[in-house]
C-alpha cells in the first residue's frame, strides 16, 4: 500500500501562487505515474495534471496549462504541484494519486488510478 498525503494548500488572492507537495510512503513513487485531480462543490473530480514515472513526460488540463507546473522527486518520494496566477474557478479540494506504471500511457481517468490522498482545499478569493 502507499499513503499519500498532501500539503501546502489554503486560501490566496486571485492572481496569488501556491504550492502543493504530496509525500508518499509505504512504496516508491519512483515506479508510479502520478497526477493531480481536484474536485470544486457540486461537480465531478477533474483531471488537472500528471507526471510520468520518470518525470518526463506531463500533462495538464487545458484550463490550468501555462500556470500550472507538475513535477516530481523520486529521491524524496514527493509530487509538486506549482500552481501560478490562480482564479476563483480553481477553488477545490486538490487530490494527490498514483498509479504503478505498467503501461507507457499516462491516464488522465481517474478511475485508472489506485492511491489517492485525502485531498486538501485551496480556495482562491476574488
């Protein structure tokens, strides 16, 4: 099993940055493509970005591209999630996942992944 647990969210003035970290433990992240989903009141967990295994690769949601940045430590099992210039439309609980990588293909479903944090809010005021 690997437990996950996010941090560094709160709330911030649109236009503000935030970080969020995610650590890992009980297993390696090194072996895992991770992501970033978050879910706002009343609507479906969305996709909001993801890392390859090795850090290679990323993706992001066409409404965070340009001020989101996703990146990974495999040597401190940690996930980032650097998040710039926010607006009032990226208030949610953010969610930390993983899922062993098997497959080259980096899923953006969430479904497809199997470790999940306990999410953490980020509200941001306009």
């Amino acid at each position: 099993q690997m437990q996950l647990v996010e941090s560094g969210g709160g709330l911030v003035q649109a236009g503000g940055s935030l970080r969020l970290s995610c650590a890992a433990a009980g297993r390696t992240v090194s072996v895992h493509h991770m992501a970033w989903f978050r879910q706002a009141p009343g609507k479906e967990r969305e996709f909001v970005a993801a890392v390859s295994w090795f850090g290679s690769r990323t993706f992001y949601a066409d409404t965070v591209k340009g001020r989101f940045t996703i990146s990974r430590d495999n040597a401190k099992n940690t996930l980032y999630l650097q998040m710039n210039s926010l607006v009032s439309e990226d208030t949610a609980v953010y969610f930390c996942t993983a899922v062993p990588a098997r497959r080259y293909t980096v899923s953006l479903n969430p479904d497809e992944y199997t470790y999940w944090g306990q999410g953490i809010q980020v509200t941001v005021s306009s």
